[in-house]
C-alpha cells in the first residue's frame, strides 16, 4: 500500500472513533447529521441522467457512499458503547 492510502485509513479510523463517541449522545448526533445532511444525499435536482454518470456525479457519489460507511459504523460502534 502507498504511505497516502495508509494514511487515509489511519485518519478514517480516527474519524470513526470520535463519531462513534458523538453516536452516543442523541441531540449532539442529530445536530451533526442535519450539517451533514446534504452531504449524506444526492439532491433530486443533482441527479445525473445520463446512462453512465458524468465525472461530477460519480465524485459526488462516491464521497456520499465513503460518509454513509463511516456514519453507519460510527452509529454501530456508539450504540455498542453507549
């Protein structure tokens, strides 16, 4: 693996620890997911229609489905610690 990708894990890891800790506290997570709200879902009106998604889109995507991952196992880990 190159040293950026390692480091890439070593920080997604740190995320979802703090996350996981903030999971644990109900009215400081919904206030954080309303800030991430737009971030966790593609907007109606930003959808691509294209059979194969433009560059744009499927960057957007991929961010999305790289934030779902670490705020759904950030929400496992804090209710399993909660």
């Amino acid at each position: 693996m190159e040293k950026f990708e390692l480091q890439l894990i070593a920080h997604r890891k740190i995320l979802t620890a703090l996350l996981a800790v903030a999971a644990s506290d109900a009215d400081w997570w919904r206030k954080l997911m309303v800030h991430l709200r737009d971030d966790l879902s593609v907007q109606d009106h930003e959808e691509d229609p294209g059979i194969v998604p433009g560059a744009d889109f499927a960057l957007q995507n991929a961010v999305t489905e790289e934030l779902l991952g670490i705020v759904s196992r950030a929400e496992v880990r804090g209710r399993d610690t909660g």
